[in-house]
C-alpha cells in the first residue's frame, strides 16, 4: 500500500532483512536457483557493496564487491527496487540502468529471484500453469466472445487465460468516425508536446504513432468511452475496476505504421506492470478498441496465456517459456482485453497500418494521494521511452548509453543474451 516510507537502511536490508527472506524461503526457491543458473551480482549501494551469489541452490548475500557483475544503485533507488516501485527493466527503459559485466537478461533473473524471496512467489517454472474451463476440461484458448456473453463466462476465461477477445462490440461506422477525428486530430500534436509519441520509419518520416488524452480531442471517442458496452468490461472480474486509470490520460489512439526503424510504435513482449508497481496496481484490465481489422500483417496483438499467473521476465522472453503464444486477429470494432500483468507484444504491420485505441480499467487505491505520487515516477520513466529508445534496439534488447562510467546496457553482442530474448522475426520490421 502506497505512504509514507519507514526507515530503511540498506546495510540492515542486505544482512538481516534479505539474507532472512532468502532463507525463509529457500525451499521454495531452490529449484529456481538451479535453474536460472545466476552468475554471482554485486550490488553497490553509494560506497558500500554486497554480493548475491548461489551455492548448491540456495542464495548467500555478503559485504564486498566480490564478482564481476556489477549493478550500481544509491539508497533510494535501492528502497524503490526492494518496494517494488521499479524494475530492472524500467531503469533500462529510461536509460538509467547501471550494470557492468552482465547483461539485461542476468540482472532480470536476479529480478525474479529477489521478488521470489522478498513477496513469497515462487519464480515460474514450466509446467506451472494448466489451463481448464469450469467443468475440468482443458480450456480453448481461441474462444471468442459476443457483447452479450455473461461477464461470469468471460471472468472464468480471463481469470485462467488473462484476456478475451471479444468480437463486434462497435460498429464500422463508429470506428470509421474514430479514424475521421484521429485524422483530424494529428495536426494538434507535435514532437515534445508531452502528449504524444513520435517514431521514424525507413524512408526518413517522422510518424505521430500515439495521441494522448484522445478523448478531449475526439467527438466520437468522447461519446461512446460512456456507452455501457465499454464500461460493461470494467465489470467482468467483479472486483470494482474504475475507467481512466491513467489519471487525465484516459485513453489514447494508436496508429502503427509500416517499416519503424526508430521509436517506440511495435512494443516487444512486456507486461504492462514491466516498469514497476505490480504489488500495487495488479491486475488491472486493459481494452484495445480496433479502430481498423488486424492480423499477423497488420499489427494485430499477441498475448502469453497464463502469464499473469507467472513471476516471470516482465519484459522480453526468456528461451525456457512454456506458456502458450496466442494471436489475436480483429476485426474492425472488436475489443482485446488483457490483465496488466499479462505478457504481450504487438506484431509490426507489414502490409498495412492498424489502428487502434487503448484505454484501462484499475482498482481504486487506499490513498489516492500517495498513490499518484508514486504513479509519477512510473509514468515519468514510461513517456521517457520514446525518447530514448529506439524500436530496433528495444525488439533485440540493445542499448549503448552509459551512465557514471558505467555500462547502462546489456552485452549487445552476447549470444546468450540474443537466446534469452526470444524476440520472434515476424515482430522485427
């Protein structure tokens, strides 16, 4: 729960308070000690040092800067890590991730490792997750759903598989009026602009790929984000989801072009918790209205099942995942929901460009006030990303920033690091 911080040390957090969760726990993490096979990591803490290491399947936390791994943090940024209020990946998305003598893919392992430890959770295995419908039956992870279907079939659906596809929910016409406004639109925004993302395609244009806040700008948008058969999905889990939950940014209008060589437009595999806060925010539900249709030509969403139910890499694919990959082709007005912890990536178009608005659903938090603190720094690193990454070096988890002398990327030509994120060539450009 969002408040007010209690003290924290990091010498008291590295030799009782981890080293005691780590034992706590060590039966349960054992079998993914053994199998994530870490290389020992030391953690620089301003002057200080410690190193996580793995012997025999357990984790031994020491003072001193003992292996050639090397990841370098301050005290804050050390409080935020261990509350969960960032991730690996989200110093690496805003280029502040200073790691030496590993790559992306070794300091995320270590990620699953101290979240195992710290929250309880075993990291994922496979075989983990199995997939039955109500009656015990192995569950169809194709099926599709009407606007009328009851939220009580497609809660069972999205509570195992981790999102729906739900089929004509808008009409054409609507979504031909959405596409007049994102046209009539785009003039209004502009690079820098804070309310929008930009990205350059092969031939050398500058393309508006994201317009923020579309629903102060859109006639049409304004209008149906209110219609019941939106807002219906919001209810589907039973659990009092709100819309809007990106405060004043409450839905957005997609455009993907074709041919992205720079920015972010085509995201890779990544839960939408990726950045941080998924003790926090998780799950909250996500809607994807298709502007236009989309296939594996055009951009259409692809989702890992069960991920949501996994601790596993928040961003990326590690080579060992045995959760099944689905398409999920639309047609125009069909609406894909997916659970913000749930693993997914979109496809880049290669015969035309799609169209799409996303908008999302979270439960209401305990102190709103703290929450939209801690929310800032989250969302202050994600509209970082169009600006400091580029399309290309996301898909293949390449950066070449450095940050204090030291590294703030993973080895971009390691091979190990090119198995581990199993970036499928059909999402490459």
């Amino acid at each position: 729960i969002d408040g007010a911080a209690a003290p924290f040390d990091p010498a008291e957090f590295f030799e009782h308070d981890l080293p005691d969760a780590f034992g706590h726990h060590a039966s349960m993490l054992e079998p993914a000690v053994r199998r994530l096979g870490v290389a020992p990591l030391t953690i620089e803490v301003d002057d200080d040092a410690w190193t996580l290491t793995a012997v025999e399947g357990r984790v031994e936390v020491k003072p001193g800067a003992d292996a050639a791994a090397r990841l370098h943090l301050d005290a804050e940024r050390l409080l935020y890590l261990a509350t969960d209020h960032v991730t690996p990946v989200g110093w690496w998305t805003n280029g502040t991730l200073e790691l030496a003598g590993a790559d992306l893919g070794e300091a995320v392992d270590w990620w699953l490792l101290l979240r195992g430890a710290l929250d309880g959770v075993a990291p994922h295995a496979p075989g983990d997750v199995n997939f039955v419908d109500t009656d015990g039956a192995p569950l169809d992870l194709t099926s599709r759903f009407r606007p009328d279907s009851s939220l009580d079939e497609m809660r069972v659906f999205l509570e195992e598989a981790g999102y729906l596809h739900i089929e004509g929910v808008f009409t054409e016409d609507e979504m031909a009026a959405v596409s007049a406004d994102m046209d009539r639109a785009a003039p209004g925004y502009h690079p820098g602009d804070g309310n929008s993302w930009w990205a350059r395609t092969s031939e050398g244009v500058n393309r508006l790929v994201r317009m923020q806040r579309f629903d102060d700008v859109s006639p049409a948008v304004a209008e149906f984000v209110q219609d019941d058969r939106l807002q219906r999905i919001g209810r589907i889990t039973g659990d009092g989801h709100l819309w809007g939950s990106m405060e004043d940014n409450r839905i957005e209008a997609l455009v993907k072009p074709l041919g992205i060589v720079e920015g972010l437009s085509d995201l890779p595999w990544h839960k939408d918790c990726a950045l941080g806060r998924h003790s926090y925010e998780c799950c909250g539900i996500t809607a994807g209205v298709s502007v236009t249709g989309a296939d594996a030509t055009c951009g259409q969403l692809r989702v890992l099942a069960g991920s949501h139910r996994a601790l596993m890499w928040p961003s990326f694919m590690r080579a060992d995942n045995d959760l099944p990959e689905i398409d999920l082709p639309t047609r125009t007005g069909d609406v894909t929901v997916h659970l913000s912890c749930t693993l997914h990536m979109a496809q880049a178009p290669v015969v035309r460009e799609r169209r799409v608005l996303y908008t999302s659903f979270r439960l209401p938090p305990p102190d709103p006030g703290a929450d939209a603190i801690a929310r800032a720094r989250v969302r202050a690193i994600r509209e970082a990303a169009p600006v400091s990454m580029a399309s290309s070096e996301a898909r293949w988890g390449m950066r070449s920033s450095t940050s204090a002398g030291i590294s703030a990327s993973p080895k971009c030509m390691d091979r190990r690091l090119t198995r581990l994120m199993m970036i499928p060539c059909r999402n490459a450009a």
